[in-house]
C-alpha cells in the first residue's frame, strides 16, 4: 500500500506538470501492475529462501539413546534444531525396533529430548509394510512382542493371528511350557483358515512357542491341522521386518 500511495503521489506530481489528463490513468495502471509483479516475485523468493532443501534422519537406540537413557549432549544438539520445542529443520527418526506403535515412539523421544516429536516423523521397522497392500486382506501370523495385532491393524492388515491365539487354537503343538497344556474345548484345527502369511515385527519374549508355531505353519503350508508330506516350496511369505539380534542398552556388552 506504501508502495502504491507514493506512485500515485508521483502520478499527481507529473500530472501537474504535463497537463495531460487523458494519457495517465493508464501509464498508471500499467507502473502499479509491473508494480505487483515485482512484489509478488519478492515474496516468492523470500518464501523460497525460508524453505529448507534438506534434511536429517537420525537413528534411535545406541545414537540418541541407549536402553531408556539419552546419551549426552543429545538434547543440547537437538536444541538447535528447534525453536520453541519445534523443528525448524525437517527431521525424521529412523529405528530397527518394531514391538511399539509409531505414536508411543514419537512419545517417547518428546520426552528424552524435550521437543515436540509427531508420529509423522518416526518411521520404525514395520512401517514400510503400509505399502505391502497385497497382504492385507490375507490372514496373517505375527511374532513379536508389545501390542502386535493392534500394530497390525494400524499399518492395514485386517485378518490378524498371534502365535498366542493360534496355540490356543492347536493346543498340541506347543509342548514346551507345561503349563500351557489345555484341552481344547472343541475340535475346531480342521476348520481354522489357512494362514496366507507369517510376520516377524521383533524378538518375542519367550523363543520356543513361536519358534515352533511358525515352523509347524511353514511345513503345513499354512495348515496346521493338514498332514506333513514334506518341504513344500515355495513355501508361504515371511515379513520379516527386523532380523536383527544384537542391541545395545545400558550395559557395555551388547545384548
């Protein structure tokens, strides 16, 4: 508006001069147009300049902290990153764990590094899976620990089994744990639908349970109940999402 007022102070200036009353209106009009051009060009690169053409991806556990606790200077360096506990630079965190939901990660870092995290910006092992479409509507097996099947139905698959249900379902094939050793209350094996798939979002706690469930899935072909011929191959898909088995937490030695 400055802008525009001192042009036409300068309009009425040569128009007192020249006397044509005719011609300026339009020479006018045209100066305040090229007039907006420029200013919207202005602002345009100015909004430009602001807009960051890069970004950080950070690793979690062993990096920013190890088992529950930041390692040092871990807020201090984040705290140039933000402004008001806010990112002022695009950043995501990347991390191999998957037995949590995105939204109780990004919890946690807002509470470790004391900035405003979203669940936007932490990608964990089984995220990719959201584009894995395929699957999900096929019934799938998962291994983990922590809330797997409600992992599951967040990331898109809607027939979800844990190794826990489905050794209710076939009580026979686990023999580790005595005490697990239930009669079932009705003869459904045969009548259970076949599992299309087996995900593997973690370590689970206690290793022998579904190290066998998944390995009676496998030789069946995803029928439990269904008599052993052999190895079929292919055999069905397994999503492993985190095959790693060393981690780092408090203690020196890795676990």
């Amino acid at each position: 508006m400055a802008c525009r007022r001192a042009l036409l102070g300068y309009y009425l200036f040569r128009q007192n001069k020249s006397g044509d009353w005719n011609a300026c209106p339009l020479h006018l009009s045209k100066i305040i147009f090229r007039h907006r051009i420029i200013e919207r060009h202005f602002h345009k690169q100015r909004a430009l300049l602001k807009r960051c053409d890069f970004g950080f991806l950070f690793d979690i556990d062993g990096v920013i902290v190890r088992g529950r606790k930041p390692l040092p200077f871990a807020k201090e360096a984040f705290s140039l990153l933000t402004e008001n506990k806010k990112f002022k630079i695009p950043t995501l965190f990347v991390t191999n764990a998957g037995n949590s939901l995105r939204s109780r990660k990004a919890q946690q870092l807002s509470e470790w590094l004391e900035v405003e995290v979203s669940e936007e910006q932490v990608v964990l092992s089984h995220s990719p899976l959201k584009m894995f479409r395929q699957f999900h509507d096929k019934h799938v097996l998962v291994s983990g620990q922590g809330p797997i099947a409600e992992i599951a139905a967040n990331i898109g698959f809607k027939r979800v089994t844990t190794v826990e249900q489905l050794a209710q379902h076939y009580p026979e094939l686990d023999k580790m744990d005595h005490s697990r050793r239930k009669a079932a209350p009705c003869a459904f094996e045969e009548y259970y639908p076949r599992i299309d798939a087996i995900i593997l979002f973690g370590e689970p706690v206690r290793w022998e349970t579904p190290l066998q469930l998944i390995m009676d899935v496998l030789l069946t072909n995803g029928k439990p109940s269904d008599d052993f011929f052999g190895t079929p191959y292919p055999h069905i898909p397994i999503l492993a999402c985190n095959t790693d088995l060393l981690w780092m937490s408090e203690f020196k030695v890795p676990r």
